[in-house]
C-alpha cells in the first residue's frame, strides 16, 4: 500500500508540476487555456477558478498530463480570440512556452535538493570498509577503515566529502564518464593532520552500468561496520552452527575479520570453496560473546544466483554504520541543489548517447515497475530519502522531455529551431512523418523499460 500510494503522489506531483510550467507560461504569453490536466482518460474530478477560462481535471490514468491550448490548428477560433491562440503568439513565445515544462521539473529538483540540504539527512560516514579483493580500490594501496576527507576529479581541484554517499555519487560520475579519481584519506589511528593521497585508476573500467557490478570493480561497496552478526534467522546456517545476535566475529580460519564488508564477503565466497571441495571441513569461527571468545565450527548454505555459487548464513552480518547529520546554510544548500541537478541532467544525457551508441547497455532504462519499487522503498527510509527521489525523477522527466523526439518537448522545439532557420514552419506532411517516428522510439523505448522491469522483479 505504501508503495502504491507513494508512487501515485510522486507522478501527481512531477506531472502537475511539469504542466503547470507549460500553463503558467502560456497565460503569461496572453494565451487561453482551455484545459489543464494531471492523468489521461475520464475525469474524476473537475474544477474552475472565477473568472477563468481554463478547466482544470484530474485524469483516471495518472500516467501523464497534458494543458490544452487555443489554437487554430486543433479547431477553429473565434475571430475576437485569434490574438489569443497558441499558433499566432511569436516563436520566442511558443518556444518559452514549449520549454517551460521541462525547466519546471529542473527547477523542482532544485528545489527539493535544497529542501534536504536545508532540513539534513543522516548518511553514513565515509569510512571506507575493506576492498574487494584484487579490485581497483585494493590494487590501490586501499585496506579499510581509511577515512575519505577529500576527493576530486584527477586535474581537478579537492573538495570535502561529507558522507559515504557523498563519495559514492562522486565515483558514480567519475566511472561513467571515464575520469581517474584522487581520494585524500587519513588511516584508522593516524595523528591528527596524518593523511596520504590514493589515485583510483576509473578510467580503466570503461564504465557501462550503473549497478552493483561497478562498485564491485572499483571494490567500495559500503561504509565501515563493525563484523558482528545481527538477526539470527531461523533454519539457517548461522542458528544450527550456534551463533547468536551480537557475536562479534575475530577470525574465520586462519584469516583475520576486520570489518562487517570483509565478513560478507568471506561468507560469500565461502559458497565457491564449498563447491570446488565438496567433503571439506566446517570453517573455524573465533568469535568475541559477552567479553569472552569462543571457537564455533560454521558450515554456510550454498546459494545459486545468477549461475554463480554464494554462501549464506541466514543472519544479518554487520552492524549499520555510523551516521553524520549532512546539513548545509540557506544560500549554500540551494547551490549545491542547483549543482547537483545539473550533474545528474549531465549525467543522465551521457547515459543516454551513450546507449544510443551501444556503449552502455540498455539495462539502464527504467519504466513504471522499477519507478514504484523506489518509491515505495524511499518512502519507507524517510520523507529527506523520498524528496531525494523525487528530485532524480523530477530530473530525468525534464530531461527526458528535452530530448529531440517530435512526440516530447524537445521535438517541438526542434521545429521551432528549424522555423528560426528558414523562416518557416514544418509542413504538415513531415510532422506527421516525424510524429509516427517519434512514437515508434518512445514505444521502443518503453517497451525496453518494462522488460527490464520485469526481467528486474523476476530476478
């Protein structure tokens, strides 16, 4: 329910604010709206202002919207309204008009950056957990337990990192679009000022996916915890070799466990070895309970996902990270909402050539399933966590919208651009060409985004 519910606030509120852009433009520029409209299809609620001409509704299909317009092209016009008709206001005028919807998506994420930049939010702390092994962060010179307090682009200047997430969007950016990236860390127990410079060779990754598999090449995959073992699931491995909630694990074996990302990945390749030695030993556990330390046998499941072999415990391994409360100052949280959206307008434009051209995968789209899932996800960490969300998908639509497709925004500014150039308009005959194209490659694209949402909840 709770997933429902936030995901039909979320496209309400993108999608009102995307229209309203167009309408309150449009009467700015002296055209009549004759109707606004958040969803498609029957109307379930209607209403009027005094003294307005524009009805406004609210669709059975929250799916889209839409602002209808006077114009001369759809149905013909009274002679005493022609100066108000969409078609007869000048090109810079239908234009703003056309761009105004996009842009007030961009602005809303601003906004809504802002907003938790203002108010704060509680991340993790950048300390970094141990490396995956032979990643690029462990050939690095990395260990765990190092503390980021500085990172850049390579040839750009350093800047401080705040939170784990922080230095997480940061190695996004710099994965995707092929850039080295420097970290300014201080060790566990290091004096105070006692920091080393570590280079992170990103531009080796050649970079396709936004996923896990990235932060498992780069070899960060979460902030430090402590390797003690939290909810104890019934029937698991973890409940039949004798562990309980709050064991702290010292040693597994001959190796000694300095972290929870360390222990799980342990436990994970522990599946692999079980395999490959069919009739080996239980593994010696060393674990620390109540201040003494005993030695338990742990024999982990043997999970398959993905045509790959896992160990599991069935227990919660790790205990949650340290927070920081990230907030920032009026003037400077509203630049840094203004700064974050344009990095993720950049970012989502380079995502998107770069599928075009088959150099990231099309794995990447995301359609309505994938969008409610996160909702209903965000929702449930917290309302900063929800207007998080809605901030990226405030972005994504406006950029969406700006693409060069004659269905989108994007496309009708296209023919305003060619009209700027020839001083004519398109003919009717190739925009109805370019409309049947247009919505071939959004349906292709849709099409796309549901199968990976579903190939998504399937897996």
């Amino acid at each position: 329910m709770l997933t429902l519910l936030a995901f039909v606030v979320a496209l309400g509120v993108l999608i009102a604010v995307h229209e309203y852009g167009h309408y309150r433009v449009a009467v700015a520029c002296g055209v009549k709206v004759l109707k606004f409209s958040v969803g498609f299809g029957k109307p379930v609620y209607t209403w009027r202002f005094k003294n307005k001409p524009t009805e406004f509704s609210i669709g059975m299909l929250p799916l889209g919207g839409y602002v209808k317009m006077l114009d001369e092209r759809e149905a013909p016009v009274d002679p005493a309204e022609r100066h108000l008709a969409f078609n007869n206001r000048p090109l810079g005028a239908r234009a703003a008009i056309v761009a105004a919807g996009p842009a007030a998506n961009l602005l809303l994420a601003i906004l809504l950056y802002a907003l938790v930049n203002w108010t704060g939010l509680q991340e993790p702390v950048a300390v970094l957990a141990s490396p995956v092994p032979s990643s690029i962060a462990a050939r690095s010179g990395l260990t765990g337990g190092e503390r980021v307090e500085q990172a850049g682009l390579d040839g750009e200047a350093m800047e401080a990192v705040r939170s784990f997430e922080d230095l997480r969007w940061r190695l996004t950016r710099a994965a995707l679009g092929g850039h080295d990236v420097k970290l300014e860390v201080s060790s566990p127990g290091a004096d105070s000022g006692g920091t080393r410079t570590v280079m992170l060779p990103l531009s080796q990754l050649n970079a396709a996916d936004a996923d896990a598999q990235l932060f498992r090449k780069i070899g960060i995959l979460g902030p430090w915890t402590q390797a003690v073992i939290g909810e104890v699931m019934p029937g698991g491995a973890a409940e039949k070799s004798g562990l309980r909630s709050g064991d702290v694990v010292l040693r597994i074996g001959s190796q000694a466990i300095v972290d929870g990302q360390q222990l799980r990945e342990t436990i994970r390749f522990s599946g692999a070895q079980a395999r490959a030695q069919e009739s080996a030993p239980p593994a010696i556990w060393r674990i620390l309970r109540a201040g003494r330390e005993l030695d338990i046998a742990v024999t982990p499941d043997i999970r398959q996902e993905g045509g790959q072999t896992f160990g599991r415990i069935g227990a919660y391994v790790g205990a949650p990270p340290a927070l920081v409360t990230v907030r920032h100052g009026p003037f400077d949280g509203l630049w840094k909402g203004a700064v974050r959206t344009w990095e993720v307008s950049v970012l989502t434009l380079k995502m998107m050539g770069k599928m075009l051209v088959g150099e990231a995968s099309l794995k990447n789209l995301s359609g309505p399933l994938t969008i409610a899932d996160y909702a209903g996800k965000s929702a449930s960490l917290g309302w900063s966590t929800y207007l998080l969300f809605l901030a990226l998908i405030s972005v994504s639509l406006g950029v969406l919208n700006l693409l060069p497709l004659p269905v989108l925004d994007g496309g009708h500014l296209m023919y305003y651009l060619w009209e700027a150039i020839t001083g004519k308009s398109v003919s009717d005959a190739w925009m109805d060409r370019l409309q049947r194209g247009g919505v071939a490659i959004l349906l292709g694209m849709m099409s796309v985004a549901l199968f990976n949402d579903v190939s998504r909840l399937l897996g």
